[in-house]
C-alpha cells in the first residue's frame, strides 16, 4: 500500500468506469499576473513513500495534496500573463508548481514523493452574460 501511486485531478473529475471528465470551474479558475483569469486544468502524481508519515502528519493527507497542489499552481500562474500561460510559459509554470509542491509536501515531512504536477489544459474562461 505505501508504494502505491496516486493521482489527484484539479479543475476536474474523471469518471474511472467511463473516462469521461467533468469540469470543476472553481477549481480551475486562476489569476494571472496580468489580473486576468484563466482555466487550468492538472494532475498531481505522487507516490506514498513513508506509511507512518503519510497516515499521521494529517488527517486527510490527499486532501492537503490537493490544496498544496491548488496553491502551488495559483502561485506559479500568477507569476505569469494570461499569454505567456496560454502558450510559452505553460511548461514552467508546470515546472515552478511541481517545485514548489515538493518543498512544502518536505517541509510538512508528509512521507510522499512527488512524480509530476502537469497542466492538462489551460483556456480562457467561457463567457458568461
């Protein structure tokens, strides 16, 4: 069990049996640099590497995976245009998030190592009237 690897979707929900996703705007929702809003769409993999410290640092320790992740990758958005995340700067925000998850998931000692944060897709929000 504790070498088992996990994967937590953010922006999104995938149904296992029929591989259809669902969107999750307010999870997906992000401010970039330039104050504009944009949809980003990840998956957090990771892989259970010390039992004790993954069952006793928290109670819900996917939970705070995800919020890690979410806060991770506002920051490495916002750091960026809504351009630059759009199109040239999408693989190191990817980069800056995943980064960042691994130091605060170390800094909490959560027994977990972390395979990759990749962005699935990122869009401009739809319009709304």
């Amino acid at each position: 069990e504790v070498q088992k690897a996990g994967q937590i979707p953010i922006g999104f929900k995938l149904d296992e049996k029929t591989g259809v996703s669902t969107d999750i705007p307010e999870q997906s929702e992000v401010l970039t640099g330039d104050l504009n809003t944009v949809m980003v769409d990840s998956v957090l993999q990771f892989q259970r590497a010390d039992a004790k410290r993954w069952l006793f640092v928290s109670e819900d320790p996917e939970k705070m995976l995800f919020l890690l992740s979410q806060s991770a990758l506002r920051r490495a958005v916002a750091a960026r245009s809504f351009d630059e995340i759009l199109t040239t700067d999408r693989v190191s925000a990817q980069t800056a998030s995943q980064d960042r998850i691994r130091e605060l998931a170390d800094q909490m000692g959560m027994g977990v190592s972390i395979i990759a944060h990749q962005i699935q897709d990122t869009h401009p929000p739809a319009q709304t009237n």
